[in-house]
C-alpha cells in the first residue's frame, strides 16, 4: 500500500522515509495504549494525503475571502451536516486545527480576557485548557479549579461552593485523565444556578458518546467541543457544537463560535483534515462503531480487572470508559517515569501521569494512564486485555524498586543508571518478544 511503500517520497527524500518507516514499524509492533491515541482507518490517508491540502479557504461555506472553493464549500457542509445528524445539535464549526485552539475559541467566544473560568484541575484529570496556570486559560484568564474526591469522582459540592462564591463566566466538564462518566446534568443545573455558560470537553469519550456507552451532553451543555483523532478515529482535528440550549441562552452563540475560529484565532482551515473528518464522521454514523465503543468499553473493564486482580491499585478502583490511571503510589512517589519508560522498550506503549492529590510533581508523577481504543481498533478482546495485563505487571515489577530522588541534581544520574539497566533486563526482552507476536496476530496495516 501506497502508505506504507511511500515509494514517491523515497524518490525525494530518502532519508525522512527511512524514519517514517521506523514510525510504521513501532505502530505497527506495539501495544499502543495512550487512551488519546487511535489508529484511523486507512481509506482516511487518501483525503489526509489528497490535493485539498492545496487550497486556501478563510471564511466559511458561501462566505469566502478566496476564490475556487465551490468543492471545499461542498466538503465542508458535508462534514457540518455530519456532525449535526449525529449529535443532533443546531450548529457545529468544523475548521478547529485541534482540541487545544479550539477551546481557545470558546473562551473568545463566551469570555473577555481577565473574566473568571472554572475548570477540573489537571493533576485530578482535567485538561490544561481549563484553567491550568501554565497555559493561557490560566494566564489570560481568572481560573478557579475543582477537584476529585478520594474516590475519584468529581466533587460536585465543590464545584457547586466554588461556583457560588465565585460566579464563573464559564464552566468546563472534561478532561483527559478521568475515569468515571462526567457528571453533565449536575454540571447544568450548577451552571444555570449562576448563570455561567456550560462548555463539555468530550474530546476523549465522543466516540463512547456516539456509541451510547457514555451520558450525552447535548441536552445538559451550551458549548461542546471534541477533538476527532481519539475515539472518534478520524484526523487530528477539532469539532465545536452549540447546543439548542446553547442558542437559548445566546442566540448569537454559534456566529461567535465562527468568528473566534476564524479570523479571532485561525488562518486557513486544513481542508484534507476537513474531508478526511467528514470520512470519519460517516463511519462512526455506521453499526459497526457502536460495537467498536461498547468494546472499547469492554475492554478497559476487562484490563482494569486483570490489573487489580494481580495486585495493581487503579484510581478509583477501575474504569466506566476507555481508560484507566494505574497508582504507584504502594511502591513510593514519582514512580511513573520508570513504568512509563521500561514499558516503552518492551513495545507497550502509555504515559506517565500524575493521579489526584499526587504525592510527586507533574514530570516525575506517581501514576501511568492508559486505555483501549487503539488496541480494540486493531481487533483485540478481553482475553488479549488479560494477556497485556499480565505484561505489564511483569514489567512493573521489574522496575518498582527504582526510586527518583528528591533532589533534582541526582535525577538526572539515577535514570542514566536505570536506563542502562533496562536495556540489559531479560524480562523486559521477553515481554517485548511476546508483544511483537501479540501484534503479528493482530495486524494493523500491514494486512
Ligand atoms: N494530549 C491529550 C491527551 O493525551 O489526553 C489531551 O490534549
């Protein structure tokens, strides 16, 4: 296949495809567990790799600064009308370049900079873009964070307190390292309380949410916005939705949404992104992605189970979506840089993770996070779940014993000496073996 051969491009750039190759390889010989990563369907590659990355389109369908887009007029409203048959909501805005920018748009769209936000903090699982200081929702404007409870539920009488003292412009449900459904009706009735507009970050669980396996913001939420390479299995790109509720509260919502996008805060639309969304969109309105989200589903109960069931202390105690936050803490603080690492060389990939009221700082966390829609997208079931679980308890314990020292001068010496470790560990060698044959009976795109 033309994608994996890239046989033109070795014509003109040897060099990059031998590292392009190198990338085919790892996809295709690893257990990819980042739960914000997803393998798109291959017919994708040809609108991704089409003659649309050509043109220039500022503006919207109709209403365009350049000429020559009667056929990215037609892509785009098809991609438009996608998200609205799917998701029933009265206006969507296609063009975001991806999850970041996009919330950047709905804060244009909804606040001025200084007003107050409120967000789920990022140690507890939310998002950087929430209000997280080191970004410019934290920066640009007056954040106040909430948080989870010890059990790993959002604490909703926290929201509601901070909300009622506080008075945010803006509220956000969402997050990137949450495992329990996201509360959206409790999250209404607080936002309605102080008259806060509610935006939902589902960029993680849109795909759960088509397939019915998660609570459906629509008619609890003004603003949603969704990336749509994660379990939506499409390019990287983003969706904004305003919702009827939405329009009530602000008829002008969705033309403020479109102004923010562009020309507040983009340039031209990526229109290949544009038509490969579209693609993605008309495949998730298939039969076959609802068994694809109640699996992915599935399968991270079944992974959770097998972790505890071998001794592995998961926040919360296990997962109701598609990923899950392994606590290191029982072996000491800061230990997910050591899990995160020796998993990569056996070719299981996640990411290290802070877990809520984390012990260490958010480079060196105590937690790894990981999920199943990528794996559940190459075919695999809860019986692989078991067998990945097994591996990566193999490796863990492996490395538990590594500790990273407070001082950070000594930091860097310990994971030179760990790291040469690693590459000697026999273990680590057979585990790696076991999930290239793993993988081989599960091929990706090298059918
Ligand atoms: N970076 C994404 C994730 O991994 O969840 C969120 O933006």
């Amino acid at each position: 296949m033309w994608y994996l051969e890239l046989e033109n491009l070795a014509k003109v750039d040897p060099e990059l495809v031998e590292m392009m190759k190198k990338e085919i390889d790892r996809q295709e010989y690893s257990l990819e567990l980042i739960p914000s990563e997803n393998f798109v369907n291959p017919a994708l590659f040809e609108a991704m790799g089409s003659v649309l990355t050509n043109k220039y389109s500022e503006g919207y369908p109709r209403k365009r600064y350049y000429g020559g887009n009667q056929f990215v007029d037609m892509i785009e409203q098809l991609a438009i009308d996608r998200v609205k048959k799917i998701f029933g909501v009265p206006y969507a805005n296609v063009q975001g370049y991806s999850g970041s920018p996009a919330n950047f748009a709905v804060y244009m769209a909804t606040c001025k900079p200084g007003d107050l936000i409120m967000g789920h903090a990022l140690p507890d699982g939310g998002h950087l873009t929430h209000g997280w200081k080191t970004s410019f929702s934290g920066i640009f404007y007056n954040s106040v964070q909430y948080h989870v409870k010890q059990d790993g539920y959002i604490d909703i009488e926290e929201v509601r307190r901070l909300a009622l003292e506080n008075k945010p412009k803006l509220i956000w449900v969402g997050g990137s390292a949450y495992v329990r459904q996201f509360p959206f009706e409790e999250f209404s009735k607080i936002a309605d309380e102080v008259g806060a507009y509610l935006a939902a970050d589902v960029a993680h669980v849109t795909g759960l949410i088509i397939a019915g396996e998660h609570s459906n913001p629509v008619p609890y939420v003004d603003i949603i916005m969704t990336t749509t390479h994660k379990t939506l299995r499409g390019p990287r790109g983003a969706i904004i939705m305003v919702t009827e509720r939405g329009l009530k509260k602000d008829p002008l919502l969705g033309e403020k949404i479109d102004k923010a996008v562009f020309p507040g805060l983009q340039g031209g639309p990526h229109d290949h992104t544009t038509a490969a969304i579209a693609a993605a969109l008309n495949l998730a309105m298939k039969d076959d992605f609802k068994e694809y989200g109640r699996q992915i589903v599935k399968n991270a109960k079944a992974l959770a189970d097998s972790l505890m069931k071998r001794g592995m202390k998961l926040v919360s105690d296990g997962t109701e979506v598609h990923l899950m936050l392994i606590d290191l803490t029982p072996f000491g603080k800061g230990k997910g840089i050591f899990v995160q690492e020796a998993l990569d060389l056996a070719g299981i990939t996640l990411n290290k993770n802070t877990i809520p009221a984390d012990p260490s700082s958010p480079f060196y966390p105590s937690g790894v996070r990981l999920g199943t829609p990528a794996v559940t997208s190459r075919g695999m079931r809860e019986e692989e779940m078991d067998i990945i679980a097994g591996m990566i308890v193999r490796v863990i314990d492996e490395v538990k014993n590594y500790e990273m020292p407070d001082e950070k001068e000594k930091r860097a010496e310990v994971l030179k000496k760990f790291r040469e470790d690693i590459e000697k560990n026999e273990v680590i060698k057979e585990v790696k073996q076991d999930v290239v044959e793993l993988c081989k009976r599960f091929p990706l795109y090298k059918k």
